[in-house]
C-alpha cells in the first residue's frame, strides 16, 4: 500500500494527529495536578494551563518525529518479514 503524499492526505494527517495529543495531553495535564498537590481552588486555572502550555509542545513534537518513527518501524518489520 502506497500512501499519496497529497495535501488532502496531510491534512488528514494533522487533523488526526490532533485528535490524538488533545486527549493525550489533557490527561498528563491532569495527573500533573494532582501530583504537585495545587492549592484547591485553584487547581482549574493550573490545569488548563498546563494544558495550553503542554498542546503546542506536544503536537508540533508528534508531528516532527511520527514521520520518522513510521520509517524506522518500516525498516523493522521489512527486515522481520525477509528473514
């Protein structure tokens, strides 16, 4: 299977890629909280910034290195299947 390299493909991409670190950094947003014990009434405020902080970070890691995680997995497993 050979993937197009189209922009409809990269913005499939991006989008997907998005729906995945949103979720992904809220948790560890999350149990960050919780383990830098924050004052109680203020403990939604230091989430969500956390979590602004965090998104951006994340995301723009996550697209930089899926590209080369997806070929050196490719590498492995060609290797695995020529043996």
């Amino acid at each position: 299977m050979t993937m197009v390299n189209s922009k409809k493909d990269r913005r499939y991409r991006i989008i997907s890629t998005f729906f995945v670190v949103l979720p992904t950094t809220f948790v560890i947003s999350v149990l960050s909280i919780f383990t830098e014990e924050v004052s109680s009434e203020n403990w939604i405020g230091e989430l969500f910034k956390s979590w602004f902080f965090s998104l951006p970070i994340v995301y723009s890691c996550v697209l930089l290195l899926l590209p080369v995680a997806n070929k050196i997995t490719r590498k492995i497993l060609n290797k695995k299947t020529h043996l």
